[in-house]
C-alpha cells in the first residue's frame, strides 16, 4: 500500500510540475497562450486516451504487466 500510495503522489508531483514548467517553456522559446495550451490539451489528451489501452492490458495480462512497462518520468513519456 506505501508502495502505490508513492507513486501516486510521484505521478501527482509530476503532473502538477507541468503548471510551473508551461510558463518557463513559454518565456524560452517565444510561445504564445494558444501553443501553450495545445501542449497542455496534447498532455491532457495523451493521458486520457491511453488509460484505455492500459486498463485493456491490465485486464488481461494483469497489473504489473501494465506497471513495468509504464514510463517511470514525464521525459521518458515523450
């Protein structure tokens, strides 16, 4: 239970990192409000459409198959 209690706040910490870094990223390189928030809709977007294809593998592989091959950092994701 520690163990998932973790990493769900791991992926939360991740997750809220986007919102500090999506301002950092627009003043580096000269994006405006609409490029930020296609980012920000592909992560959202990206999320939510491969939680279908994860809850089918887990269905029938289980679990773990699902948690060793997942990203361990948001930088591995991309």
């Amino acid at each position: 239970m520690a163990v998932a209690c973790g990493a769900h706040a791991l992926h939360d910490g991740f997750t809220d990192l986007l919102y500090v870094l999506l301002p950092l990223w627009q003043a580096e390189f000269g994006l405006g409000y609409a490029e930020v928030g296609v980012l920000r809709a592909l992560y959202a977007g990206s999320m939510a459409g491969f939680q279908l294809p994860a809850g089918a593998l887990a269905g029938r592989f289980g679990v773990l198959c699902c948690w060793r091959s997942a990203p361990r950092s948001p930088a591995s994701a991309i």
